[in-house]
C-alpha cells in the first residue's frame, strides 16, 4: 500500500475529509438555482410515496443526497471497505443513515447468497419496513448505465416502488471512472428530476422482472436526459472530460 493511501486511511484523516466533503457539498446546494421536477406538488407526491427506493446511476451518487427535504428519514448502503468511511461520514453529516454490508457495493442483492448479499438485503428491508426511503444505484457492477436486477429484487422484495431520481448542475466535474462519475459546482444551475414510480409485483415471472428491469433501465436515462436538457448542458457521459469543468 503507497504511503498515500496509508495516510488517507487514518481515521483523523478520514472525519476531516469526511467533513469537508458534507460542507462542500452545501455549498453547491445553497449556490445553484435547482428545477424541481415534477414541480410544486413534489412534496405531496413524494409524501404519497414514501417510503420509496431512490433508483440512481452509480455516476451520480455524489449529488443525490440533495433530493433529501427536511425531516425525511433516508438510508443507503456501503461497503466495509476502509475507502467507504470518508463516504459514510460526509453522507452522515448529510443526514442520510449509512448501512454497513461487507461485500461488493453492486452485490448487495443482486446475488443475495453470496457474501455480504443477504446481509445488506436484510438492512435494506428493514429500513423500507421502518419507513425510510432507501439511495440504491442500479448499474450492473463496473458497467455503467446498464440496469442490475439487484434493485427490481429489492422492489419485489419490499413491496416499496423505485422511483429513478437525476440531480445535476450546469457546472460540474466529470471525473474519468468507470461510471462518470460526475461532482457539482457551485453558482450554476442545477435539475433534480423525479421519474415515475415503477413497482415489482412479488409474482412477477421471468419474463415480467426482465421487462421492469428494461423499464427502469428506460426510464432513469429519460429522468437523466431531462435533468441535463433543464439546465442547458448535454449529459456528456463516454466523452472524455478528465475531471475537468464541463
């Protein structure tokens, strides 16, 4: 391990980071002019629905604690991995309860027999049945934009309807990863786009879970399209950027 990584792994390091992360990502929700979609009846619709698993592309995880209003109760799911703290602990600072589950973050219920997999299933559960609202990226693991079945299973499972969610700004980052990943600026404009609710029967044969898996697919890049057209920026994911401003 380089001394770098040891170094960011010093629990001292890691709440400073943490905490620096949660501010900055303040900063860029008070300096942006955000379009709520679907408008001035969100809140109702949202309170209608809730709880509700909050279907994002892996790319923009970053910016999605933002959908959170005040008082919602909203959980997600992270690796044990020691590089998951400084996550964890921006996101804690952000209200949103961070859940635990060893095994790989895209694993969770895609295979819920493997390591790690039943565990953060049976977290995920629980918190829906408790009432909170559960952050799920959907990507199959290493391929972005494509849809896993891991999140129609939880939505079979829990009865609780996924509802893809984009949150973007004119002005961000887009950083040269696998997913895009893609980090807000401040004094721009910015979208948040909540798409349509999608529920997975517990019956659903086959044939019915493979259409809902395509449905989501669909309907996430639509809300993401939508999100990028509102502020007036093409969504540049495949095209090199290099983390720099797009």
């Amino acid at each position: 391990m380089s001394l770098a990584k040891r170094i960011s792994r010093l629990p001292a390091v890691q709440s400073a980071l943490g905490h620096v992360a949660a501010d900055y990502l303040r900063l860029v929700r008070r300096t942006n002019r955000f379009t709520v979609v679907p408008g001035e009846e969100t809140d109702a619709w949202l309170d209608r629905l809730t709880p509700f698993i909050v279907g994002m592309w892996h790319g923009q995880h970053i910016m999605i604690p933002f959908i959170r209003r005040p008082g919602d109760r909203a959980a997600t799911i992270i690796s044990r991995n020691p590089d998951g703290n400084i996550n964890t602990i921006a996101l804690e600072r952000l209200g949103i309860r961070v859940m635990r589950a060893s095994g790989a973050r895209g694993r969770v219920v895609r295979d819920a027999r493997a390591k790690g997999g039943a565990e953060g299933l049976r977290a995920m559960l629980r918190a829906l049945k408790d009432g909170e609202s559960v952050a799920f990226s959907a990507d199959v693991p290493k391929v972005s934009r494509r849809c896993d079945a891991g999140i129609i299973t939880l939505a079979r499972f829990s009865g609780r309807p996924i509802v893809p969610v984009a949150v973007v700004t004119s002005r961000h980052l887009r950083f040269n990863s696998w997913d895009r990943a893609c980090l807000g600026l401040p004094f721009g404009r910015g979208a948040m786009v909540f798409g349509e609710p999608i529920s997975v029967p517990r019956e659903a044969d086959p044939e019915t879970f493979e259409g809902l898996r395509r449905r989501v697919e669909a309907e996430m890049n639509r809300v993401h399209d939508h999100a990028y057209g509102l502020v007036g920026r093409p969504d540049r994911v495949g095209l090199p950027s290099w983390g720099l401003p797009a």
